[in-house]
C-alpha cells in the first residue's frame, strides 16, 4: 500500500491530543490567511503595500512610503508570483507556533485567553490599518490627483452665486 506524504498541518494534528487539536483548529481556522483576499488587497493596493499589512508584515509601511516612487510598483508585480509562497509560510509559521502555545499552556485554566493574547500581540494593530489607509486616501491619492491637475495645466473652476439678504444675487468664482 502506497503511503501519502502528510501535509504541515497533519503532522502538527497528529503530535496533539483531542482537546489541543479543538483548540489548534478553532485558532488556525480564525487566524489563517486566504491566498484569495491576499491577491484582492494586492490587486487593488499593492503599490501601498496593503497587502503586506494583510499578512502582518511591517515592510508594509516602506510600501507606502516610497509609494510616489514606482518601486513599491515593481515589488507588487514580482509579489503577484510570490504571494502564494508568502501567504504558505505564513500560514505553516501561524501553525508551527500554535502548536507551541497550546502545548505550552495545556495545563493552564485560562489557556484560551493567553493563547489569544499571544497571537493577537503578533498581528498588525487595527490602528496601524487606519493609520495606513488614511494615509492612502486622504495624503496620497489627493495628491496624486491635485499634482496630475497641475501637470496636465488644467484648472479646476468653481461657480456659485450667493444671495444676499436684501434680494440681490452676486456670482462668484474660485479657481484651484
């Protein structure tokens, strides 16, 4: 009978007791990545480096920095083919390490809690996402936009009348 190479995952499953494997794949399943929402955020904001934030990497915030410049540009290109392999040892990284939480509190009441904890400290913080995205679409898409008005020499006209209490009307323009 042929034998079948066992999966990362499989093994790490087999080295765990019933209650450990419950725990290992309630924590895997909510804290694993999706190869799918990876080339979404890549697609999308590759050149700002959301994706990275996605997979928990701080080398997101120079993608967003040199994000005027078109090698945050080149790098998403190259990670179109090397995303699957990030997101893979990502993923084998989150189980390896879930595994050792969950051996290392078995015999700990709270062990839930503190495995919680541990890889909530390891993910990216909400505020960082924020941070990030308010930085693409308040700062930098406004002014890419502002800056490829002003290059293409073309101006941006305002008209409006106001009324005036006494019944007049006065027409008024502003020019960007």
């Amino acid at each position: 009978m042929r034998q079948l190479k066992l999966s990362f995952i499989e093994q790490i499953l087999q080295q765990l007791n019933e209650a450990q494997r419950v725990q290992f794949n309630f924590f895997y399943r909510q804290n694993r990545k999706n190869l799918g929402v990876a080339y979404l955020w890549l697609i999308f904001f590759g050149v700002f480096g959301i994706h990275k934030f996605y997979l928990h990497k701080r080398s997101a915030w120079l993608y967003l920095l040199f994000c005027w410049t078109m090698i945050p540009a080149l790098l998403a290109l190259i990670d179109l083919f090397l995303l699957p392999f990030q997101l893979r040892k990502y993923n084998m990284n989150l189980a390896a390490s879930l595994a050792e939480f969950i051996r290392e509190l078995e015999s700990n009441p709270h062990s839930l809690i503190l495995i919680d904890d541990k890889l909530r400290a390891k993910r990216v913080a909400v505020v960082e996402w924020f941070a990030a995205l308010a930085v693409v679409f308040l700062i930098i898409l406004p002014s890419i936009a502002y800056l490829n008005m002003r290059l293409n020499a073309q101006h941006l006209e305002i008209h409006y009348k106001t009324n005036h209490f006494d019944g007049s009307q006065s027409d008024s323009s502003l020019v960007l």
